[in-house]
C-alpha cells in the first residue's frame, strides 16, 4: 500500500524546503531515498529503501542510502519506528500516530487515535527535558500471524 503521488510531493516540497533551511544540497539522491521512504506504509528498512531506489539510481550503494536515512532522521524528515526491531523500520508519517510491532514477523502498523481518544505525556517526564512527542509503542502478535499459528 502507498500514499498518493500528491501527498508525497507535498512531502518531498517540506523535504527541499527543510534542506533550503538548513543550506543542505537538495541532491536527487536525498529525493528518490525520501520518496521512498515517504509513499510507503510500510515503514520500510534500509535494505528495503536500498533495493527500491537501485531500480532507478543503479549505481548508488548501500552505504549513501544509509547515510541519507541517518540525515534524513536527523531533520526530523523521518523517524525510526523502534530501535528494538532486528532492522530498523523507516516511517515519514509526521502526523501524530502511533505504532502496533508485531513481535513474531516484525510488521508494523499505523495505529491513529479516534478525535476523543487521548494520550497524556506522564507529568514528571518533563523533568528530564524537552518533550519533542509522544510515540506510544504496541507489542503484540499481528492477526496474520495468529491467524497462522492457528492454522497449525
């Protein structure tokens, strides 16, 4: 599944002007490595990003992929979904969301929260800094994969 081509130039438009910003050349390698990124609901990981961005920059190497996602994080373009996954997962969802990992096949999905729900930064956590966001993390077994277990 992936998001439409206008959300996605919408995004890579705030990708160009943050690196405008930030006096960072808006290198077509920067922008194929972001779209990537940015019309997958996937959360891809760096192997994935990879494989997909070759098929159009065939002499680009793993490493400059890497590197750009470690860039690209670090402008707040995208984030990684949870350092405990064995990849790293990409999402360029800015929106506020959160994330259900499925601890058996590493899938990870979108989960929004309905206009009345709400989450609360606990109030003491502000005593050990900035509160940039909140990212509540779900851990569980993905329906696929009960569904599999299930069927054995």
């Amino acid at each position: 599944m992936e998001h439409s081509e206008e959300i996605v130039n919408k995004k890579i438009e705030i990708l160009k002007d943050e690196c405008k910003k930030r006096n960072m050349r808006v290198t077509p390698q920067r922008i194929v490595i972001y779209r990537e990124v940015a019309k997958s609901c996937e959360h891809p990981d760096a192997e994935a990003v990879y494989e997909a961005v070759k098929k159009e920059l065939p002499n680009i190497s793993f490493d400059t992929v890497y590197r750009t996602l470690a860039s690209l994080e670090d402008m707040g373009m995208i984030f990684r979904v949870d350092n405990q996954l064995p990849k790293a997962r990409f999402d360029a969802d800015r929106n506020p969301h959160h994330h259900f990992l499925c601890m058996n096949c590493g899938e990870v999905y979108d989960v929004c929260l309905d206009e009345n729900e709400n989450l609360k930064t606990p109030a003491h956590a502000a005593e050990f800094g900035e509160i940039k966001d909140l990212n509540l993390q779900i851990r569980g077994i993905c329906n696929k994969c009960k569904k599999k277990h299930k069927d054995n």
